[in-house]
C-alpha cells in the first residue's frame, strides 16, 4: 500500500509485508505505457435472472467526453506533491476524455442507498463508474441498477485472473470487473505478540482486550467458518452461520474482542488500543509504511482465509457508457495495472501485471499479497458464495443482534 530482508514465498500462509519507500507506493509513477491488445472471447449468455430489463439511456460518450469515477479512498496511484493521480491523468492524455475522480465511497450500505432510488427514477447519478464490494454487487445486479459491459469492445478485459473471471454473483464479468481484491486473514504486531497461526490463537489470554474483528460479516464469519471446517464458497445453511456467530458473541461478552469495526479498526492498531485482530491485507501494509513498525504482519490462516474484490459497475442511468467502459479497460492493461498495485498493495486483478512490475518497482514482483499464486488461491481461500435475499437478511440480523449495529 515499503524493505524487508526477504518477502514471503507467493503462497505460504504467512506473509510479512515490506516497508518501501513512499515515492515507489504515492510517488510519480511515470507516464502510461501501452499494452498489446488481447482478443476477447465472446462472452456467455448470463443467468435470465440477471439480464438487464431496464431501458438504458442513450450513450452520449461520443459527443459528451466525459467520465465520472467514484471510488474508495487510497484505492488509486496519488503524486504525493501534486495530489494528482498519474495512470487517470494519462488516461486523459491519451483518450482525450475528460475524467472526474472522486473518493466518496466508504460504505457499501451507505452509498447504494443514497443512489439506488435515483437510479430506480431513470436520473442520471452523476457517476458512470462506481467501486462496490462482491456482496453488494450481487445485490445491484439482481435489482437492475447496473448497465451491462459490452465486453467485446474492451479487448483488455479478458486479462482477469481466472480465479477471479466466473464470479458467483456475476457469472463471466457480464456486469462487473474486479478492481482490487484481497484477502482476509490475521494481522498482529510480531514485536510484542507471539506468532499466530489459527483463528483460535486470536484467542489466547495474552490478547484479551486487544483484539478487533471486522464490521463486514463475510470476512469475520467467513474466517471462523473455515476455522470450522465450513467452506463459504460451498453450500452451508442456518447452522453453520449460527455456530460462527456464537464465537463472536462469546468472544465479545468475554472481552476478548475489544470491537468490531469497519475500516477504523486500523486506528485500534496504530494506536496500540489493540494488538492483532481479523483484518485486510492491504491494511497492514498500510500500517506498517504509516507507523513504520516493520513488524506488522499478515497470516493467512492454517484453515484458510477469504478472498474478496471491490468491482467497477457502470450505473444503469449513466450515460457515458462507453467512455465508463474505456476507462476501465484502461486500467486491465497490464502496465497499468502494475502502477496502481505498486501503490495500493492488494491483489492486482490482472493476468501480466506481475510481469510488468519489473519496470515499475522490482521489489514487489514476488509480493505474495499482491501476486499470490494461483495454487495459493485455489487451496488457501475462498469466496463467500451468493446469498439469496432472505439469506441475506437472515444472516444480517444475526450478525447485527450480536454485534449491535
């Protein structure tokens, strides 16, 4: 998101994250590079359930060039200087297309809500590309919010990683790419806990009170889940998720869990509020070039960890389709793809990046959490498998009666 002696090997469970230097992660990072074109195959027929009914509007890409993006914050390659971001503003020398970039996004509920019933009205949200996480894109799909991508006009696309390619909610992308993914797993300051190694050791005595877990119930009961022997890619039901809520709620009234929290946990960490917790990969990094404490690290877990994605959607009222469209394939060209992950360590989602991070910063080319092996992710993690509605809601009230949000 920095010099360790000798980073992890791509797919062992443990993976202690470098601290480089701040010009290699929000530095300049160079002008944009272009990248061979690879052919898309046509892409397959998506499930009835999620064809697109809606009228779309007409696309004014061509005459109106213009894209608007929203995003996370920290999610893009920023000139610390200038506060500018390098790959976006070669986009615009390249294309011609003027892009708007804004970083308003910090809550999948928060945010879906506030456009959603714009967007049910056929108005234009002021967006033509937006960020959201698996399970909320899983959601937009099956309401019709979103605009199917024409793949075959963006022939970097197909440079997905095959693990990430037939998504559960989004079967062959016909809807969304993977932005930036992740994995779930354990984070602990290695200079004054004990190595951890399972889900059960976050439990052990000398961490009473100085453990976090993560808002976001995927990734919290997920990690439990596998803990349990329950894959959540796979098919589990009420008393799987029930056993995996019955940790947390022990846990907490114990105060062995001192909060669950969404992306302010990280604050528990600097501040030494707490030790180690349930956390994202790309956090510690994070934390690790902030604080400058080195022995920060990520553990996947003996049983497992989560693997999960932030993915592009085009709203179904916007329209700059095409422009939308352009930008992201943009951002699958391997070179490009390369810069943004050289500052954002997470998982970069696309196939040739690992290969053209020689020319951005080499040190990173064997990051396990930034290009783990696709061994590692096909063994070592797992993808909460779709919810249907009630599913959803079931799950969510169980969740939230613990945890009181």
């Amino acid at each position: 998101m920095r010099a360790r002696p000798h980073p992890a090997v791509a797919g062992s469970p443990t993976h202690q994250h470098r601290t480089r230097p701040s010009i290699t992660r929000r530095g300049l990072l160079g002008s944009a590079a272009g990248a061979a074109l690879l052919a898309a195959c046509a892409p397959p027929e998506p499930p009835a359930s999620v064809r697109t009914t809606r009228a779309l509007p007409a696309d004014r890409s061509a005459t109106d060039r213009v894209v608007r993006f929203a995003n996370w914050t920290q999610y893009l390659d920023q000139d610390e200087r200038t506060r500018r971001f390098p790959t976006l503003d070669a986009f615009v020398r390249a294309t011609g297309i003027r892009a708007t970039y804004v970083e308003e996004i910090d809550d999948n509920d928060l945010y879906v809500n506030k456009i959603a019933p714009q967007v049910r009205a056929g108005q234009d949200i002021g967006r033509d590309l937006v960020v959201l996480s698996d399970w909320m894109v899983n959601r937009v799909i099956a309401q019709d919010l979103v605009q199917p991508l024409e793949l075959i006009r963006m022939p970097h696309a197909g440079n997905v990683l095959p693990a990430l390619m037939d998504a559960p909610f989004d079967p062959g992308r016909q809807h969304s790419l993977p932005w930036q993914s992740g994995l779930t797993g354990i984070g602990y300051d290695a200079s004054k806990v004990r190595p951890l190694e399972a889900v059960a050791d976050l439990w052990r005595p000398d961490l009473k009170g100085k453990v976090v877990a993560l808002s976001e119930w995927r990734d919290t009961l997920g990690l439990i889940m596998r803990a349990q022997g329950v894959d959540p890619a796979k098919a589990f039901g009420h008393d799987q998720v029930t056993a995996a809520v019955e940790v947390v709620d022990r846990q907490l009234s114990s105060g062995q869990i001192r909060r669950v929290k969404g992306n302010s946990y990280v604050e528990d960490l600097k501040s030494g509020n707490a030790l180690a917790g349930m956390v994202w990969s790309g956090d510690i990094a994070t934390l690790r070039a902030e604080t400058g404490n080195e022995h920060w690290t990520f553990v996947v877990p003996d049983s497992g960890g989560m693997l999960w994605s932030d993915n592009a959607i085009i709203p179904a009222t916007s329209p700059h389709r095409r422009n939308a469209q352009r930008l992201l394939d943009w951002y699958y060209q391997p070179e490009i793809a390369a810069q943004v992950a050289a500052w954002v360590s997470y998982i970069c989602p696309v196939a040739g990046a690992q290969k053209a991070m020689e020319k951005v910063d080499p040190e990173l080319v064997a990051d396990p959490l930034i290009f783990p092996t696709a061994d590692f992710l096909a063994t070592q993690t797992s993808v909460f498998r779709a919810l249907d509605p009630q599913e959803e809601a079931d799950y969510a009230a169980m969740w939230t009666k613990v945890v009181g949000q």
